[in-house]
C-alpha cells in the first residue's frame, strides 16, 4: 500500500499554539501542513483554526 502524502496534512500543537517546528517524511515525501495548506473534504473546511464557526459561516454564505 502506498501512502499519498499530497493527500494528507499534519498539524503539531505545543502548549496550546500550533507550530511548524517539525515536518514529517514518510517514505521521503514532505507532509504539507495544514497551516499552510489547508484542505477540504466533504465539503468541511479543515485548517490551523480550532473552531467550527469559519465553517458555519462558509456555509451560510455558500447556501444563500
């Protein structure tokens, strides 16, 4: 099984605050993060923000 990491992203939390201190390498291929790429899926927004509520409000929008 090969692993796809233009498909994943990684977020690293530390003390409370994300950081990009670290990058991550399997099988030699970089991990973007998701602070600097963030990316959906099922229409759900996932990025370095700890709250629903940018979602929320995407959606409101998208629907009207």
């Amino acid at each position: 099984m090969k692993f796809k990491a233009t498909e994943s992203r990684y977020l690293v939390i530390k003390k409370g605050e994300t950081t990009e201190r670290f990058t991550f390498y399997p099988q030699n291929e970089e991990i973007p993060s998701i602070v600097t790429s963030p990316m959906t899926r099922l229409g759900k927004w996932f990025d370095a923000s700890f709250q629903d509520r940018d979602n929320v409000k995407k959606l409101e929008q998208h629907v009207e």
